[in-house]
C-alpha cells in the first residue's frame, strides 16, 4: 500500500511540476530582483537563499533549477517585497 502511493506521488511529480512552472524564472528576474549583478548582490542573494531554506552557496544556475522545481513567480516575489 505504501509503495503503490508512492508510485502514484511520483507518476504526479512531473506533472504537477509542468503546471506550475508556466512562467519560469531566468537569470534576467534574479539581475531585476537584485540577486545579482550589482554590488551587494551576494549578500542579498545569500540572506534571500537563508530566508527560503537553501544553502547558500548556490551558483545561479543551481538557483534557477531550485526556484523553478520548487516555486511559483508569485511566490517568490512576494518573499522578495517582504525582504524589503
């Protein structure tokens, strides 16, 4: 029983993944959030990763990946407007 429901979360994963990332983030919304590109872009990139749990020392890349896999646009900039 156990295995048959993770079997059927995973077969959702993708899926659900697909819905969500209709918008995905780019290297250009981290430049327009701040998070990189300008002179305290590492210590605002570093504080936004601690705020949503992520290690800090992630390269932009890896960033992308993350806030796209786990995130909504939405989301993320409604946690940018609280940083402020």
């Amino acid at each position: 029983m156990i295995l048959q429901g993770l079997h059927t979360a995973l077969a959702a994963a993708p899926l659900q993944a697909q819905q969500q990332n209709t918008d995905p983030i780019t290297y250009t919304d981290l430049y327009e959030w701040g998070l990189s590109g300008s002179a305290n872009a590492s210590e605002r990139r570093r504080t936004f990763l601690r705020i949503l749990g992520l290690p800090p020392r992630l390269s932009k890349k890896e960033i992308i990946q993350v806030l796209n896999t786990l995130y909504t646009r939405a989301a993320l900039q409604a946690q940018l407007e609280a940083m402020k």
